[in-house]
C-alpha cells in the first residue's frame, strides 16, 4: 500500500488499533444521525417473557381470521400467482390504490387513485415525503412529543426538528403560530407539520375540531405545508371515524395512511395521498428506493379487503384496545402515586404518563427491567433531550391482566424513586431539560 | 394571505398560472436529479400486446410450481400467521439470513448470518448502501455502461458517477486505476466501485477470472470499497457458479443479492452481506427507511427455499433463458445488417448491441416502437449522454418465437435507418457525445 494513500480504516486495523468501525471517515454526514433509538436498545430486553412490556407499539393481532386469509393467499396464489409475484408499478397496484380511497373516503377524503402512492409501510412514506422536500436544516415543525420513527427519519435527512406544544386537545395553535414565526425571523426554511391528529403516537391526545380548522388556517396562511400522519384513526373508541385535516384542505395537506394497525404490520403496506404534483416526485422516488412495493403484499391487502369483513374486523380491534385501554386507566387510578398524571386517551395504542416532579423516566428505566417492567421514556419523543419527566405506555398488545401486573410493577418502582427521593432529595438530576427556555409541557392530563 | 408571505406556489396557481408544479420551490436540492427514466417512459407503450418489447427486464416466472408456493403461503399462514404479519426486525428474519448465507456458499462466500441485512430488493440495497456512504459531489466509479436503477439512486443522492471502460471481458483494471488516480488527483473522494461482475446489466459481459484478481488488488491498494451487486450470479449457462468478488475479499466488498431473478420478484427480497460495522449501520437506515422488511415476504420466500427444490428451478431458469439467448443471438445473426455488432452473453437477461456508426439509437427509438418492437438505447445506462449507438435487448421475457419476430423488426428499422443515411447523410447528428473527451468504447462485442 502506497505511503500516497489517506490514512484509511482498513490501514488503523491493521496496525492493530482496537477502534470498533474501520469505516468510520467514510460515512455520509447524514450516517452521524443514525443511531440506535431508545426504543431499540429496549427490544431486547422487553421482548423476555418475564417482563411486562408496555413498551413496543405492535398491534394484537391475534383476532385476525387466519383460515380466511391462508385460503386468500392461496387463491391469490393459484390464480394470479405469475402477476403477484412479479415487479408491479412503481406507485403501486391500481385496484388496491381503489381501495384505499373507499378506506380514506370514511374519515371524509374524497380522493382519486391516481393521486395514491403505496409505500413500504408508512413509515416509507414519511421517508419518501423527506426525501423530496428536505434539505439539511430545513425546518420540520413537529408535536411535542412526535413520533419516534419519525424523528428517527427526519434526523437521518439531516433536518432541524422544532417542536411545538401540545395540550390535552393536541397541538396548540398559538404555539404553532409562534414556532413558524420565530423560524420565518430567523430566516430558517420551514418544509412541513409533521403532525397525528388521532390518537396521538405518544401522546394519546386527539385534536379537537376546533382546532382543526385553526391548524388549517395558519397552515394554509404561512404556506407551510401539512404532513397529516393518520395510522390510528380508525381504531377510536367511542364515535365515528374523525374527519381528516386531508378532508378540508386538499392542495395543502399530504395524508399518510397504513394498513398495519387496521389489518396487519407484516406485509408493510401504507400509503401517501399527495397533490398530483407531489404525488409524481414520490412515484419517482420510490422507484429509486425500491423500483416498486412488493406486489404480492399488495395483493395480499387487496383480497382481504375484498373477501373479508374488514370494517366489522377493525370494530372487533376498537373493542379489544378499548378494553385494554380501560384496564390501563383502572389500573393507572388504582395504583399511581398522587402525583403521576395520564391522559384518558379516545382511541390508538398510548397513554402519556407524567412522573411525580423530580422523577426521570429514562434514569429509572434499568430498575423498571429489573422490576420485570419495560416502557419507552419520554426524551425518545423528542428531538432535543427533553420529556424526561415522562414516559409512553402501550396498551395494545399484553392482555388487561398484564396491563394490570404491568402497572403493579411500574408503580413499586415509582414508590421506590420518591422514597429514594424522600431520603436523599431530587434523584439523579437529569431533569435541567425542563426548565430550559421554550421547553414544552410534557403534562398532556 | 399576508404581503409578507414570501411568493409561494399555491399563490401562483392561485394568480391563473399554468404553471404544472406549484411545489416546484419547495424541493429539496436532490429531487432535481429524480427524473423518470428512459425505461420507465417507455413501459406504457412497450406493454402494449402488439409490441414485441426486448426493454424490460422482467424474469419470466411462468415455470415456477404455483401449486407449491399456493400451499406453502396456505400453511404458513395457518401455522405462524400471527409471527408473518406481525413486525419483524430491521436486518430481517434468521432463518431467512441462514438461508441466504446458503445460497451464497454457491459462489464461494463464507458469511455470518449476523452480518447479513435484509432489503426490499436489491434495489434498495443500493439506495442504503448510498445513503449510509455518500455525500453530494461524492463520486462512485460505475461500469460504462451501467444499471439504470442504480444510477438514479446515485443521482438521487446527488454523487458524480464516473464511469469506466468495460470491454468483452468486463471492466477494463487499467482504466479503474486510471480513473482512481484522476479522481484523487483533482481531490475527489470517491466513496465506492459499483460493479456488476456478472452478466452484466445492461452489457451482458462478465468479468474474467484473471480480472477480478486484479480488479480487487487495484482497489485494495487504492482503499476504494466494492459494491458488488449480483443479481444474476446463478443463472450462468454453460457452468458451475462463479466465485464472487466477495469470497476473495470479505473486508473491503460489500455483496448485494436477490430472490428477484432466482425466484420471484413481487416479494422484493434483496439483501447485503457487509462488513459487520458496515451492516450495523445498514440496519440503523433500515429502520429509518421502513421500520422492518416485511416479514410476510421473507417467510414467504424462506418456505419456498424449504419446501422446494430451488436449486433444481434455478436449473430449468437457467435452461429456458439460454433457449431465448440463443434465439436472440440466432436471429442477429441471421438478419442484422453486417456492421451491427454484439456480445454473445453466458448468462443473465441481456445482449448490449452496437449499431453501424452513424445511427441513433435514441433517435431511432419512435420509429422502432412504429414498428412495434422496443428496446432501451444505451443512453439510459450512462450518467453522461453517452451511448446513444447502442441498445440494451432483453430476451427474458418474450418467447423465442416472438424474440426472433422482435429481431426482425428491428432489422428492418435499422435498414430504414442505414438508406436513410445513405441518402442524405448521417442521420440526425445526434452522436456529439461518441467524440467527447474520455468517450468509453460501446462495442463490447
């Protein structure tokens, strides 16, 4: 090897250096961002049966009719084997891109196939949408807290993420306001709101009517586009599915869907639902990813739709996450310390929980493991290291007495932190993040 | 709409303009390089029945035992539905990593499944790897000609690709070495060397043995990595396997392979073989890009391995595009105008054919389709204008029948042509680009 050569990763092993990645000044600079999340680190650890996880966001989907959908497939199989089983369109299936629109048109969207996008997930979708927009440290307006995966996506494009509060009724406008009028001062370019108005990921909130419209008109007013993220609107409690910020404002809105809490996860099948103009740059970009989405996942959603109950299947879902969602907020009254605070939420997967003042969630989370308990603490939700006063709770897939035992333990390592607390004064302070300048309110009670 | 608002594009459309993309200023930098392909224009008239198209690039599937995979995607829903639609991991199942590392031994490769990740094809395999290595203006040395998919992910992420000389024996190791020392003397980083080794997409050359010693010696002094991407590998007709890039160089190659060619591309599993830091930060962008590959396809393809005899299907594949290899090579023989030139490839989907000097390839393209035969001119394969003489002429799908039906179209558009330009001289001057500075050769024949 020449002495003209840069100092390279493979030379410094070779010299018998013990640095772990040899391709270390290789990477892009976006590859800086890309690190494992919260979350991640806990899988491992939350997935061994002793332990109660109230951490992961998988949907229960044991109620699904598996003799239905194993002689779908192997009809789908039998019959059309040679087309689901070969490339597709890069924008995706046309007869499923129908169906879509029947599922959109029950949250109020009237909307033309043509206009959908089918994605690898929706999570692809919120990466699709980035990849087109986003250049380093362009602005993404987004909840406080937000979802992880997305923050994980927007971080990886190398955008700055401005949070923005939120309350028990979703995100507050005046902050909004505020946000994309600090940003516009400072000359920063805002691409998008990246916002959940149902059921929030993890916040458990759900945006109120009014708020809609208000949201919408700042929105429409600054010119600041809208990336409505919708994975859980179906699965609400108590009422009819929820209108959809998309329904009201066409041009400005890009609506995210998903099949993986509805029906399954496991074929990766979401979608985007775009401004024409739009919707031809993601076309593109997909097939860069991906040349196309898999056609037989496409398929396989497609003669679900149609040769099953899917509506009656998903009132099936809203009953057994209602149940379990009771069971969390009984158990959570029962059994909480006074000072804790969560919100009631109307529909999804999460509960939001705010520790006693002086407790962090994410310091404490070794010794819940150890207590046979796992959640996702707050700072994950953020892009700034604040929420770590909270944590998320998941109650869609333990049975109601799990939850129960779950929150039974959760509880004992609470009471042991404020005894610790009682004895020794604030616990670890980790908590300076909270008293910072703009911090938002993690109390969404 | 406040006066201070900076002009946006819904303004404009608002204003009657007719401006297409109101979007159009909001983009990030690298959707300007997200163009759709020539290919891609071409798949709307080229799918149309009285057209014998020799451009796409889809595997005829037609042999596989449908009743097999109907029953094997049957029970696996029966028996692990709840696992196969349900979220798997970011680098991908491990029965289907023990597999893939299996199929891999058949090239010589000794690999841990540990340090496999799972893609949605290969063609986003290519999209990771970028995305993990490439900043904008970094450059990736690419085969002249190369695969059009590849090279809009390199376009996407805003590189400079600069090709280098191939001949009937694959890349040419002194002009890598060239363009190595070029590139570094005017200060480029150069990120990697993609490279096809075997039967070329688009070229239908293979490296030669001696080469690939080479090849690896060059770039393992000059400390440039290998993206070898082989998707064809095992559909080689006249012998065993060739050993990979890779199996000589577990270090500095990153391999990239498919189920889309050996058994069916509409499940869209692809996969990385890297080195282990290397692939953990695959898997990071994995679960940025998507969460999870879906779990329904790898287990769908898992079973098929299991359950069928894969290796003995890959042998009928093998024997049925030799069949259409060398009825395309039969019929050229036979009806092209004697100063067309091609390769006679040894495996894979593709001959790359070289017209008589003066003609267009991509000027010629309208007339072809009149005369209901398409191909792709070979300007699709060049980040650079380059060659427009050529053609990429895919016989894997169409019948030998109509494969020879197809040849003899384009004879006749080729003779047109060639009276043509004896009549009134070169034909619409279109071949600026053949006489440019560091113009590679077309003729791989």
């Amino acid at each position: 090897m020449s002495s003209e050569n840069p100092p390279s990763g493979r030379q410094v092993r070779r010299a018998g250096s013990t640095r772990l990645d040899s391709y270390v000044d290789r990477y892009a600079a976006r590859t800086q961002g890309m690190t494992a999340s919260e979350i991640r680190a806990l899988f491992s650890v939350a997935s061994r049966p002793e332990v109660v996880s109230l951490a992961g966001g998988m949907p229960n989907i044991s109620g699904l009719p598996l003799d239905v959908v194993a002689q779908a497939l192997h009809d789908l199989v039998s019959e059309h084997g040679t087309t689901a089983m070969q490339y597709g369109s890069g924008q995706g299936d046309p007869v499923l891109r129908e169906q879509i629109c029947d599922v959109m048109r029950l949250e109020g969207i009237e909307a033309h196939p043509d206009d959908v996008v089918v994605t690898v997930g929706s999570q692809q979708a919120v990466d699709l949408v980035t990849r087109i927009f986003c250049d380093p440290h362009d602005v993404v307006l987004c909840e406080a807290p937000s979802y992880v995966g997305a923050l994980g996506v927007f971080r990886a494009y190398e955008c700055d993420v401005v949070h923005v509060e939120m309350d028990r009724d979703g995100l507050v406008p005046s902050a909004l306001r505020d946000a994309i009028a600090t940003c516009r001062a400072q000359g920063r370019r805002i691409k998008f709101l990246y916002t959940i108005p149902n059921f929030h990921n993890p916040a458990g909130v759900t945006l109120s009517a009014a708020r809609r419209a208000e949201v919408l008109e700042i929105c429409r007013e600054a010119d600041v586009l809208v990336l409505e993220d919708n994975p859980y609107g179906l699965l609400g409690f108590d009422q009819e599915p929820i209108r959809a910020l998309r329904a009201d404002e066409p041009d400005g809105v890009i609506y995210l869907g998903s099949f993986s809490k509805t029906f399954a996860p496991g074929f990766r099948v979401g979608w985007v639902l775009a401004p024409h103009a739009v919707r031809e740059k993601l076309v593109l970009a997909q097939e860069s990813a991906t040349l196309c989405p898999p056609a037989f996942s496409q398929m396989a959603v497609s003669a679900y739709l149609t040769q099953h109950d899917w509506q009656g299947q998903i009132k099936q879902f809203q009953e057994m996450y209602r149940e379990r969602r009771d069971a969390m907020i009984d158990a959570l009254e029962d059994m909480m310390p006074a000072a804790s605070r969560w919100n009631v939420p109307a529909g999804g997967f999460y509960v939001w929980l705010t520790l006693p003042d002086g407790l962090d969630a994410k310091a404490m989370l070794p010794r819940a493991v150890t207590a046979r308990v796992a959640y996702v603490p707050g700072t994950a939700f953020f892009a700034d290291g604040f929420g770590a006063q909270s944590m998320r709770l998941s109650y869609c897939y333990p049975t109601p007495e799990r939850i129960r035992e779950g929150v039974r333990r959760l509880t004992g390592v609470i009471e042991d932190e404020l005894e610790l607390r009682a004895t020794f004064g604030t616990v670890r302070g980790a908590l300076d993040h909270q008293r910072g300048y703009e911090a938002p309110n993690t109390d969404l009670s």
